[in-house]
C-alpha cells in the first residue's frame, strides 16, 4: 500500500514549524498542477511531454517518503523518453498520484 508521510519534511524543517508549512503548502500548490498536466499530456500521447512531467512529479514522491514509487518513476521516465510505454510502471505512478491527492488532504 502507498502511504505518503512527512518524515523527509520534518528532516528538512528540524524543527522550525514555519520552514515544514512552507514546503507542505508548495507541495499542495505545485502538485494538483502538475498532476493536471501529466494527465493532458496522456491525451496527447507525446512520450516526452509525458517524460517531462513525471520527471517533474517524481521529486514530490521522494518527498513524501515514497522511495519505491520515486524509483519506479526514474524507470517510466527513462523509457518514456526512449519511446517505450509500460503499462505496469504508468498504472503505478497514477496510483502512487492517487494516493497523493488524497493524503494532501488530510495535511
């Protein structure tokens, strides 16, 4: 099961309130966007497009303590970008999208 957690922000924050708001609220921010456009770049079946905005979400996953779906990402990314699609790893990155959505949520 996919479970988001803020322990590499509360590292970064150590400590200081106002530092781990201010990278949950970018993270909140940021992240329906980019979700947003990964799924209309899937429209358009361009493979770099595609690349380009998991390269971009997959840092929000190491954030949120998701090392296994950061990695599984760096792999979709790769072969997006050598014109190959696994229909395995993308079924993973949308749940692991998924499950985002929802813990934002609750933070």
């Amino acid at each position: 099961m996919i479970q988001p957690n803020l322990n590499y922000i509360e590292q970064l924050a150590r400590g200081d309130d106002s530092i781990r708001q201010t990278l949950i609220q970018v993270i909140k921010d940021e992240f329906p966007d980019e979700k947003e456009e990964y799924f209309e770049c899937l429209k358009t079946n361009n493979l770099e497009n595609i690349a380009s905005n998991v390269h971009r979400i997959k840092h929000k996953f190491s954030i949120l303590g998701l090392e296994k779906s950061y990695n599984s990402a760096v792999i979709l990314e790769e072969e997006l970008r050598n014109n190959q699609s696994n229909q395995g790893l993308q079924e993973e990155f949308e749940n692991t999208l998924a499950a985002i959505t929802k813990y934002l949520k609750t933070i």
